[in-house]
C-alpha cells in the first residue's frame, strides 16, 4: 500500500503542477482559451487525492488525517472542475475566470504544504 500511496502522491503533484502551469502558459496570449489538459490535471488531481486519502491508514499508519484539510482541499478542486467545465468550450476565457482557476489552485498549495 505503500507504493500505491507513493504513486498516487507523485501523481497528485505532477497534476497540480499540471493545471498552474497549463494555466500560466495563457498569461501572454491573447485571446485566453482554457486548455483541456487543465480539466485532466484537475481530474487526475481529483482521482491521486481519493487513493491516497483511501491508502493513508496503511500507508502512514503512524500519522491521523486531517480530514477538514481534506474536505477543503476536495472542495477547491471540485470548484475548479465546475468553473473548468463550463469555460472550456467558450472561445475566450475571461480574465477573472482566469485569475480564479489560478488563485484557487495557488491556494489548495498553499494548505497542502501549511496546514497541518
């Protein structure tokens, strides 16, 4: 279960790291349109996050999960695919769509790495 939790976290990194950097690649272009690998990342951020919330107990059975941290962090992403899904078909992403897909995913680092 180990291996399972270590993949599914090496996963869950490279898709977070997926969405930011997909979204930061349409800071200069003009006209913004929101990438579909945006969505996949969020999924798969999504799917890496219930295996490892799913492995933990076997995995680390020396440390509890923080199960608030968990369910905010659930809800940021969960928001981000709602906001994905509706803009992914328009042909220009709005600014403020743009800087809220970006903000949210900063933030759901920024309580993966602070929030204990």
């Amino acid at each position: 279960m180990k291996t399972i939790f270590t993949i599914a976290f090496i996963l869950h990194m490279l898709a977070i790291i997926g969405i930011l950097s997909l979204l930061l690649h349409q800071a200069f272009k003009s006209p913004r349109k929101l990438s579909g690998g945006v969505l996949h990342s969020a999924l798969t951020a999504l799917v890496a996050g219930v295996v490892m919330v799913g492995t933990w107990t076997t995995a680390k059975p020396d440390e509890e999960l923080n199960h608030t941290k968990i369910g905010v962090k659930l809800l940021i992403v969960l928001v981000i695919l709602i906001i994905g899904y509706a803009n992914v078909k328009k042909p220009e992403l709005k600014k403020n769509t743009w800087l809220t897909l970006i903000g949210l995913t900063v933030l759901n680092i920024i309580i993966a790495t602070s929030w204990k």
